[in-house]
C-alpha cells in the first residue's frame, strides 16, 4: 500500500488538466490566437517541471536515507 500511493499521486497528477496559469497569462494568452495560447501554456508547464522535479529528487533522496537508517 505504500508503494501504491505515490504511484496513485503520479498518476492523479498526471491524468488532471493542466491549467497553470495567473490571471495576467489567462489574459494574454486568452486575448492571442489559439495557437499561441497552447504555446504559451506549454512554456509555463516546461517552467514549472524543474521545481517539481528537484522537489521528487529531494523527497526520493530522504526516503531512500531513512530506508537505510530504520535498517540498522
């Protein structure tokens, strides 16, 4: 059950549409043609993978610590 939660949080994650934009992005990209709207919203989601992907690093590095330390 452990190891299933996080997969599940992946997935909810992953499967949920994106909306990550500020109210001043929605406008811009809402008051642009359709085609630079999805470029605009593919270049917030790019911006915003490298925090979470040292955020998992992190929690992936203290999880693995605590593994080896509760073994001894």
């Amino acid at each position: 059950m452990r190891r299933l939660l996080p997969v599940a949080a992946l997935y909810a994650a992953l499967t949920l549409p994106a909306a990550a934009q500020c109210v001043m992005c929605y406008r811009t990209a809402h008051s642009q043609q359709s085609a630079r709207a999805r470029v605009l919203n593919a270049g917030i989601l790019i911006l915003g993978a490298p925090p979470f992907l040292i955020l998992a690093g992190f929690v992936a590095f203290v999880m693995h610590r605590n593994e080896r330390f509760r073994g001894e």
